[in-house]
C-alpha cells in the first residue's frame, strides 16, 4: 500500500461510534429480512455481562461478539402476554479484537456480526446469510 495510517491520530470507535455503523449496517440489509426482524433493537455494549457468559458457558468476553435476546415470529403467538422486545447484542470490544486480528473492514465485521445473530435465531443456511450480506454489500 502506498499510503500510511496516522497512527498518532487514530482512535478506536467508541459504543456511539459502533451504534453510528450499527445503524448504518441495518439500514443496508434487504428490506424483507429487516420486516421480518420486527421491531428489533440493536444495543452495542462493550462486553456481554458476566450472567450471559456463564450462562452460555463462555468463559472470555471476548469470545461472544454478539447476541440475538428474543423469541423468533414462528415461535410468538397471539395469546403472549407482554415481553421484552427482542434485541441484538453487538459487543464492541470482541468484535475490535477480532477485526485486528482477521483484517476485514470494521463496517463488513459488524454486518456479518448482525446478520449471523438475527439469521441464527430464525434457522437461516450459512449459504442464506451469506447471500443476505453480498445483498447489503451492494
């Protein structure tokens, strides 16, 4: 590469920061996939708590970059009473370890992150969230 990184400079995106390319990811995934999300909150937090850890058996933060808290359309019925709307976790911390660590651009990871979460809670094909993340590529 012909040109350098001012490192002196650089900083690391902040929780607004992430939210800002969370949002920005959302945005660009395919209309049916969002509609079928609902209404899908996306929270960034640093690192998943100590509960969800031990409850998932994950025994370092940074080994969770995601998570996807809520029940699925084919599994809510109309006789549910009230509940917490359902959301997806992206922890900002995993996520920039393993962007230094793999390389891709931080913008993809976060989509890949996102559309995993919400494709593995709905039962979608490796080969159908791949599909959905050349979609919102362009």
């Amino acid at each position: 590469m012909d040109h350098e990184i001012d490192w002196k400079s650089a900083v690391v995106p902040s929780l607004a920061d992430f939210e800002v390319m969370a949002a920005a990811a959302w945005s660009r995934l395919p209309p049916e996939f969002r509609q079928m999300c609902g209404d899908l909150i996306i929270r960034c937090e640093d690192f998943a708590m100590d509960e969800v850890l031990d409850e998932l058996g994950i025994e370092s933060p940074f080994d969770l970059m995601g998570l996807y808290q809520g029940v699925s359309l084919d599994q809510k019925s109309v006789l549910d009473g009230p509940r917490d709307p359902d959301m997806v976790f992206l922890y900002r911390r995993a996520i920039l370890d393993y962007w230094i660590e793999e390389g891709e651009t931080l913008g993809d990871l976060i989509t890949h992150v996102l559309v995993h979460e919400i494709g593995h809670h709905f039962g979608f094909s490796d080969a159908d969230m791949a599909e959905i993340e050349a979609e919102a590529a362009g």
